[in-house]
C-alpha cells in the first residue's frame, strides 16, 4: 500500500474520533489542558508509525521497462559516434567507483577478426557477448550475438551452433523451392529467391563452421583506465563506455560494422534479381521458414539472434535488428571481406 494511501485511510478512522475526544476534553476543567496535550501526542505517534512502515516498505526494481542503448542507429554520422565514444572514454572519472567488476563498454573492431585474435586484441578483460556476421560482398547476412565469457572457446563453440542451424535453414529453403510449382512468374521468382536464400544460409554455414573472419565487436566490463588501454589496441576501432548499464539483459547495444565509414544507412542487397515484378522487393532473400521444434530460432535477412555459450542459458531470440547494423552502400572505401573458406 502506498503512504498516502495509508495515510488517507488512518485520517478517515483515526481522526474523527479523536477530534471528538479532544472537543470533549476540551469542555471539562482541571485535566483538559494535560489530557488535550495527551490526544495531540497520541496522534502524532500513529501517525508518525504510518509513515515509517510506508517508508520501510520493500520498493520495486525502479529500471523495469528502460531499455539502455549503446552505438550508432540509422542515419547517425559513424565519425560523429566515433568522436563521441572517445570523448566519453577520456571522461569517464577514475574517481568514482565502478559498479561491480567496473564499466560495461562497447568496443568495434576496425577489421572482422577471427575468434583466434581476440585474445590478443581484448587482452585478459572479461568479456560477456561478441558479436558476428558473414561479410558476403553485397549480401545481407545475420548478425550474431554470442555469449562468450571464455575467450575464444565460446565463441568457436557459438559459431559452431549457428553453423548447424544455418544449414538446417538453407535445406528448408531448397524444400520450399523444391515445393513452389508453377511455371508462372511469381512461381519463377519465389523459386528464385528460395534458392538464393539457400545460396547465402549454405555460404554463412560454411564460414561459421570454418571459424571465419567474422567477429566486429564486442561487450567487456573493465575499470575506466584500463578501457582507455584497449583503445589504444591494434584493431580497436572505438571504445564506447557505458557507465549508464547495469544489466546486460537491459541494454541493446548496435556496434557499427566496419565497412561503415560515414553515414550508417539501410542494407542493400545485391544479390542476383531473377524476375522483376510488383509483388515484392527484387533480388532480397525470402523470408527464412519458421522455426521448427529441431531447428531452434530462424531468422529474416541480418537479424540479430542470440547464441548460448556451452554454459549459458537457452538462445533467446532478440528483436530484429535495425538497419543500420547491416552493410552500409556508401562505405566505398572499406568494403566487406570475403569470409574464410571452410
């Protein structure tokens, strides 16, 4: 029960009475004076009781619902937030104790690295997520993010997952094909578009279960100098601090990849455009299949999915990603890396 609540009920039961005792008293002679001052101080104390409990009352978590973001969305300028990040990096205050094992930050790679390099690049700060994508030059392909506390094992054994279940999808696509019959022009053109799907999921799984060149970015946790000594790391492209995070489960975190250079921007896909009609988008990937018991989470074009590490808990499928954490069609200057062959 909230206080003034609590407080309103005891005014509709306790202080009719006792303003009548007090009225009564205050008719008589010889003890009204010191009985008047009784009731008055006899008030005071329940009232002062009500308070205290309403005070001492356990009080809800205040964070459910807020959402933390950390890293760039569609339009921002990537210089912008890179300059931004270094700023907040330089100011994060030494003085101030961090919060549990430290600070929460966001760090980009400037390259897609393999899970063997992360050690050297991230050194022995405790990392919880990295995060991952086939860069297919001109294809939109998931993005990733995989718990990873045990660097780089985790992130083999995640890479290992989603390598299975983008085989699983890539042999759905091919089914779907196989299925559409018809010789009419949306038969052509969804045929079309199942077995490109199945072209990129077959691509992704091969560079997964190879241990690719795939990882961007990762989430660490480190007090503020030593973030301020991984940015100085080969590799590093930015450290984004995020003194503001608490709970990972509270906060979405949107690296920038690194083909983006200037303006993150939607994904375009250039990928193969068998038949142009009307009815939908020409040359994007259909949608993937559903889910099925077997095949876990599936996923629309560069979604961002959750994997489990070995001892994490069960894959959660997050929201889609926005565009901007897809492949940006004016970094000219920076393209996407072919993926390491299997």
């Amino acid at each position: 029960m909230r206080a003034g609540d609590l407080l309103r009920q005891l005014d509709q039961r306790l202080l009719p009475p006792l303003t009548r005792g007090v009225a009564r008293l205050g008719a008589r002679s010889g003890r009204s004076g010191v009985l008047t001052w009784a009731a008055l101080f006899s008030l005071a104390a329940v009232l002062g009781a009500a308070v205290w409990a309403a005070d001492d009352a356990p009080v809800g978590d205040r964070t459910v619902g807020e959402v933390t973001r950390v890293g760039v969305a569609d339009g921002d300028s990537v210089p912008g937030y890179l300059r931004s990040a270094a700023a907040d990096l330089a100011a994060l205050s030494t003085a101030t104790p961090s919060p549990g094992d430290g600070t929460y930050a966001l760090v980009t790679f400037d390259a897609y690295l393999p899970p063997q390099r992360l050690g050297d690049v991230l050194g022995d700060v405790p990392v919880s997520t990295v995060f991952g994508r086939v860069p297919l030059p001109g294809r939109q392909t998931e993005i990733v993010r995989i718990p990873a506390l045990r660097v780089p094992d985790d992130v083999v054994a995640g890479m290992a997952e989603v390598a299975a279940r983008k085989a699983t999808e890539a042999a759905d696509y091919r089914a779907r094909a196989a299925a559409t019959t018809g010789d009419g022009v949306d038969e052509r053109e969804l045929r079309a578009r199942y077995a490109d799907g199945a072209e990129v999921a077959d691509a992704e799984a091969a560079a997964y279960r190879g241990g690719c060149d795939c990882v961007y970015a990762a989430v660490v946790r480190a007090a503020p100098e030593v973030l301020r000594g991984v940015a100085t790391r080969p590799a590093v492209r930015a450290v984004d601090p995020a003194p503001e995070v608490y709970r990972l489960d509270r906060a979405v975190f949107t690296p920038p990849l690194p083909e983006q250079r200037d303006v993150v921007r939607p994904p375009v896909d250039t990928g193969p455009s068998p038949t142009s009609h009307p009815a939908g988008p020409t040359g994007s990937t259909p949608p993937a299949p559903r889910p099925s018991a077997s095949m876990g989470e599936s996923s629309e074009p560069a979604p961002l999915v959750t994997i489990p590490s070995p001892d994490a808990s069960p894959a959660v499928v997050t929201e889609p990603a926005a565009p901007s954490a897809t492949t940006s069609p004016d970094a000219t200057d920076a393209g996407p890396l072919a993926p390491t062959p299997s």
